[in-house]
C-alpha cells in the first residue's frame, strides 16, 4: 500500500468509533465520509493505481479505524464505480477504458445541456450573480492550475467549480450525477496524464469564460465553450491512449 494519511481524529482530538447510540451512529458516519473522501482523493492524485488491490484490513490499520466505517466507504466507492469488490481478496481500484472516457464525456455534455436549459427563460433570485461573480473566482484558480500544468490542484478547483455552478441551477440530482462523472472521469484521465512531464498549457483553461456566458443568460454560447471542452479533452486523452 502506498502512504495514505491517517489520524482521523474527533473535535475533542480522539481517535476510532467510540460511543454510543446516537452519537456513536453519527461518529462512524462521519468516518465513513472521511475515508471514503481520502481514498477518492489517493485515486484522483494517482497513489491508487488502477487495478491496485488492498483490504478493509489493510485500510483500517492505516487510518487506525474500525473494520466497520471503512467497509462501508469501500462499499460506497464501489457504487461510484471508482473500485470494484474482488471476491476473497477485497477491493481493487477501477481500471477504465478509452471507451469509457468517451461515454463520460457524452454523459457530462447531456447533463450539463440540462443543468443550463433555463438560464434564458427563468426568473433569477437577486443571489445568482453574486454565486456565479463566487463561482468565476474559483474557475481563475482552475485556469491558473491548468495553464501552470498543476494537476493536484487544477482537480480541487475544477470539482468544486463545476458542483457549485451545478447548485446555482437547481436541480441537485443533476449536479450529484454530475460531480459522479466528472470524478470519474478525472479518475479515468489521471493515469495518462500522470504520465507526462509537462502539462503545462495543454489542459482545458476556459472555466471563466463559461461561467461569462451563464452570467450573460448565453446557452448557446455556454453550450459552445462546453463542446469545445469536451472536444479538447476527447482529444487530449484518445491522443495519449494511443500515442
């Protein structure tokens, strides 16, 4: 196992899953979360390599843990298809396949499509401009960590960006799904981009631009800068597969 961070800790600085009842219920719940946010976060920087295989055991040990919190949070990345359950040998991390990235792609270009089909005919709250003025702040550190080539925190801002553009436009099952596929598919694009020395410049930068378009109630013009992303990032990646 690679190095992972350990020592989830309480307020009151104790460790594990002590407790009882209620207290108890939400303790192991917050472990849960935690973990499963460290180890999605280990898959994303590139620690967890596809295929990768490890244990409740193992995972357990290195945060210190219960057995209990930390099968939940494997069996919860599971369902985000970020790992697959190995029978008799416990999990392995997802290994994804080009075909699988153009089917993201294709997923995200549908669910943002709907996310932003009513900025031209609904009524806005006074609080929409202020979120996205909000929002553009984080797409300039996205664009900053693209344009410098810095993966670790182009991936943080990115996923934020794009979650807190999705809430301003309502429909919270949407922007789960899409949070869902853009981890995934940050995921599916890491091994190959782990793999090259310098990112600098080649990794999509136009966060701020979108974020113009939606503030100027422009869909076809945010729908634009959308295809154009997922056109840079098809091609990006297929060149990589198979370069």
């Amino acid at each position: 196992m690679p190095g992972i961070g350990t020592g989830f800790g309480h307020a009151d600085g104790t460790k594990g899953s002590g407790g009882t009842g209620t207290n108890a219920a939400v303790t192991r719940s917050t472990l849960r979360q935690q973990i499963a946010d460290a180890l999605r976060d280990e898959v994303l920087a590139g620690r967890l390599q596809p295929g990768q295989e490890f244990t409740v055991k193992e995972i357990a040990e290195q945060y210190g843990v219960s057995a209990t919190p930390v099968r939940e949070a494997l069996v919860d990345l599971s369902a985000q298809g970020l790992l697959d359950a190995v029978q008799h040998r416990g999990f392995q991390v997802h290994e994804y396949s080009l075909a699988d990235f153009r089917g993201m792609v294709e997923a995200r270009s549908l669910v943002t499509d709907a996310l932003f089909q009513g900025i031209t005919t609904s009524a806005w709250s006074p609080g929409v401009q202020l979120a996205l003025a909000a929002v553009r702040r984080r797409g300039e550190e996205a664009e900053r960590a693209a344009l410098a080539g810095d993966l670790n925190v182009l991936i943080g801002y990115d996923l934020r960006f794009w979650r807190e553009l999705g809430a301003i436009f309502g429909n919270p099952y949407l922007t789960d799904f899409l949070h869902r596929l853009r981890v995934q598919s940050w995921s599916c694009a890491v091994p190959l981009l782990r793999g090259e020395r310098d990112l600098a410049g080649r990794l999509w930068a136009a966060h701020t631009e979108l974020v113009d378009a939606l503030s100027a109630r422009d869909r076809s013009g945010s729908q634009a800068v959308v295809a154009a992303y997922n056109t840079h990032a098809l091609e990006l990646i297929e060149g990589l597969a198979t370069g």
